[in-house]
C-alpha cells in the first residue's frame, strides 16, 4: 500500500491494519513505523512481485480466451445500475439512516427480509451503505442525496426509473429510428423535471453569465426557459434586465413559483405557449436556447433559428446553450450518451456538434458567429443578428 502525495509505503498489510493506518496516517499524519518500508530493494522487489502476479493471471485469462474484465464489467454495468434504482424505488436510504438492521429496513420498506439483505448488502458492496454488527448505515453521499432527511435529496429529479424504462427500449429506437413506446408524462414527472432543470441552470448559470456577460442585454427571450433559472439569474446580474420565458403551458405554474421565490416576478414574464410554431416577437438583445435544440431534427433547428433571428434586434444576440458534440461525434462521452437518450425519449432528437450549430446559425442570417466553453460538458455557440447596412 502506498500513500500519496508522501509516497510512504507499506508492506504486508493486512485488513486489520487499516483502522489503525487510517487513524494514525490519514487523521494524525504519524507515519506507522511498524509497517512502513524504506528499503528501496525491497520495495522493487515487493512491486516486482505484484506485478509479475498480474501479468500471470492476465495471461492465463488470455490463454483461455476469457474476455477482458474492462469489457465483462461494462457489459454488466446495468447491474449496479439497477441496485441503485431498485433502492431509489424503494427508498431504502430514508430507511436505513444512520443505522437500521435488515429486519427494520425490511419492515419499513414493505418487502421480504431475505432479499432486503441481499440489496442491503450489495449496496454496501458499492459503497453506498456502511455495515457494522449488522446494521447498515448511509455513507455520508447517499445521506446527503439519496435520503429523505438529506440535505440535498435529489431523489424525485434523477428521474430514474423514467429513464431507465426509456433506456429499455434501446434496441427498438435504434431498429425504428425514433422513440418506441412513448407514453405522456404526469404532473408529478414535469415537477421533477423541472425542479431537475431549475438545479442545473443554478449549477451552469454563473459560467452562462460570465461568458455572455450582461451589459447591454435589456430584453432577454427564453425559449423552452424550463424552470427560468437561466432567466432568474440573468435578471438578478442586471437590475435593469427583463426576461420572456415560453415553455408549455404544464410547466408555467412551477417556473412562476421560482420566479417568485427569486422576488424577479416583476421583470421575468413566463409565458405559455408553443415554441415549434408561430413568431416569438421581435426586438430582443438576447434571445436564449438552452437545452432545447437536442429536442429536435436539424430541419425543425433549422426552422426554429430563423425565428429566433426574426427575434433579436439588429445587433442582438442568439445564444444556443447545450451539450456540444466533437465534430466526429464521439466525444464528449456523456454528450454522445446523450445523443441517445434523446433517441430513446424524443421523437427525432439528437446531439449537434459546434460546426452543425454554426452551420445553421449561419443560414439563418447570424454573423459573428463563435462558440464558448464555460467548465463543464455544455458549451455555447452565439451568432449575432447584423445591424442592417
Ligand atoms: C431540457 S428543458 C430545458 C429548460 C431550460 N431551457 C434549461 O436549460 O434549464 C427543455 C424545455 O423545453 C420545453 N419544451 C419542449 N417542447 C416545447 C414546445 N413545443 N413548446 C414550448 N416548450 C417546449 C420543455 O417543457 C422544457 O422546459
């Protein structure tokens, strides 16, 4: 075992060394002298062996033809995948707390003692619950998270068990090209999708801001605003700043309870209505398109850009804001991951790269045209409305 940064090793040690290795090494910063291995031989020794171990096992693998771990573990990711699920549906980490035994979980969560024990067991395995004398107990993520007493319970917006009945009908989207077996979603699913969405342009809405800046933008268009997080913190950024928000008509009562809760009710209008159709006004400084083009095919993008350029006023901005492909589409993973969960859920959403975006933007009439990285996997692409020559 070696620790990092100081590069002090240990050798030989055993399962019951590391409380007191924890304790003194990684509390205290003392050293464990008992166990420590300064002797530069020896430890090329000891490392030799290690990996002579390895490279013997990895060999009888290959001589058997067995498949490489990497893939057999990614093959079966679903599993752990499922756990978590299974316990999300259950809510076994508001039942199981700071500590509960596997007859109290089971009776709390209405299921069988048995397999209680087993999930139990294998979420512990995942580290997601400690277990000590038979009682488990949240680790501190799935107690902030995961947990009905959690400080940030996020349980209602993964929206998991959604995706995951989505993610079922992979096979079939990819044979038929579109979505298979889309039902409509309840009241309860926009109120977590929103809230979902409301967490996310919390999180993005610095990075959005600084790269855009706000000087300047008076009127602001927020087209399939969602929550109107984005349009909230703009509002804030820029006293003198008012927003439109459209999205649909189910999801305007939730974007007007965190527009009120933000006291900006007064300069943030959210409006319901349709925004694959019909002119959204004109004379906007900005007019903003997060995560709203995955929904849709390049022709409907195309469609929908030429009426956010009617939009903004000469020298105006449009700003698409979403998971920016590489141009050959394989990178970045979650965004190529992405691509598929709009497969799998919309009837011809995707995932565009910068060029695509710009592309369009440019046929639209947009000059100007650039792209903007704020840290994480989303990216910006802006074009801006000419001032007529
Ligand atoms: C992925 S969410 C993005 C929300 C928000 N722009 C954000 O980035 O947080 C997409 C939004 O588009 C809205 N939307 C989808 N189709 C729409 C339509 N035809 N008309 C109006 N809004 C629509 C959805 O209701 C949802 O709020």
């Amino acid at each position: 075992m070696v620790v990092y940064p100081e590069g002090i090793w240990y050798s030989g040690v055993q399962p019951e060394d590391a409380a007191e290795i924890v304790e003194e090494h990684f509390v205290h910063g003392r050293i464990v002298e008992r166990l420590a291995n300064s002797d530069a031989a020896a430890l090329r020794a000891e490392a030799g062996a290690h990996r002579d171990r390895m490279s013997e096992r990895l060999r009888r693998k290959d001589a058997a033809g067995t498949a490489p771990d990497q893939l057999l573990q990614t093959i079966r990711g679903f599993q752990e995948s499922r756990v978590i699920l299974t316990a999300l549906e259950l809510d076994i980490f508001s039942a199981t707390g700071n500590g509960a035994g596997t007859e109290e979980v089971a009776r709390r969560i209405h299921a069988d003692p048995r397999a209680t024990g087993m999930l139990l067991n294998a979420l512990t395995a995942m580290g997601l619950l400690t277990k000590r004398d038979g009682r488990f107990a949240d680790t501190p993520v799935a107690a902030r998270f995961l947990a009905a007493q959690g400080q940030n319970d996020v349980r209602a917006e993964l929206l998991s068990t959604e995706l995951w009945s989505f993610w079922s009908k992979l096979t079939d989207a990819v044979r038929a090209g579109t979505a298979v077996g889309y039902e409509a979603r309840d009241e309860d699913w926009t109120e977590a999708f929103i809230a979902a969405m409301y967490r996310g342009a919390m999180e993005r809405a610095g990075g959005v801001i600084g790269a855009l800046g706000v000087s300047g933008v008076r009127r602001m268009l927020d087209v399939g605003g969602g929550s109107g997080g984005y349009s909230i913190a703009f509002a804030k950024a820029n006293s003198e700043l008012t927003a439109d928000v459209l999205d649909l008509p189910t999801v305007i009562p939730y974007a007007r309870r965190y527009c009120a809760a933000a006291d900006v009710e007064d300069r943030v209008r959210v409006v319901g209505g349709d925004l694959s159709r019909g002119p959204f006004g004109a004379g906007y400084d900005l007019v903003f398109v997060s995560s709203v083009c995955h929904i849709f095919s390049e022709s409907q993008n195309r469609e929908l850009l030429q009426r956010c350029f009617e939009a903004c006023a000469p020298g105006g901005r449009v700003a698409i804001h979403d998971y920016l492909l590489e141009p050959d589409k394989t990178a970045p993973k979650t965004a190529a991951m992405f691509a598929l969960t709009m497969l799998v859920a919309t009837a011809e959403g995707s995932n565009y790269s910068e060029a695509e975006y710009s592309s369009w933007l440019s046929s639209a009439g947009f000059e100007g045209i650039h792209s903007v990285r704020p840290p994480g996997p989303f990216g910006l692409v802006v074009g801006v409305r000419p001032v007529a020559r």
